[in-house]
C-alpha cells in the first residue's frame, strides 16, 4: 500500500486529501490554515527553526513569516 501511495502524483495525493476534507465538512479556509500551519511546522523542523532559512524557502519575507506564526499559534 504505502509503495502504491508514493508512486502516485502529488496532485493525486492531495485530491485524495482534499476528498477527505469535504468529506469531514471542513471549510475552504479551515482547511487551508490547518496546510498553512502543518507546512510552515515541517519547514521548520527542516531548517531547525532558522527563520530566516525558513522564509527563503516559503518565498515570503520574514516578517511575513513570524506574522503567519503568531496567526497560526505555531509553537
């Protein structure tokens, strides 16, 4: 199974996510602050915590970045 899973697309993954977001009735911007927060998580377990490493990778100023965190309560 899980062999079967990683040779599908990313686009196939993430439409067998997102089914199972509609399914859970969950909302457009629920569910794109729960990626928003889980993204910006594993971005930072990445670059260990390094801000200015992690907003280079996200394409976004660091200001931007520490905002998104405050937002999103990211510890």
């Amino acid at each position: 199974m899980q062999k079967e899973y990683e040779e599908l697309t990313l686009h196939k993954k993430m439409e067998i996510l997102i089914m199972e977001l509609v399914e859970k009735d969950l909302t457009i911007k629920d569910a794109l602050r729960e990626f928003e927060k889980i993204y910006i998580e594993i971005v930072g377990k990445k670059y260990k915590g390094n801000k200015t490493k992690m907003a280079r990778a996200l394409g976004v100023h660091r200001n931007t970045l520490h905002n998104l965190i405050k937002a999103l309560k990211i510890k």
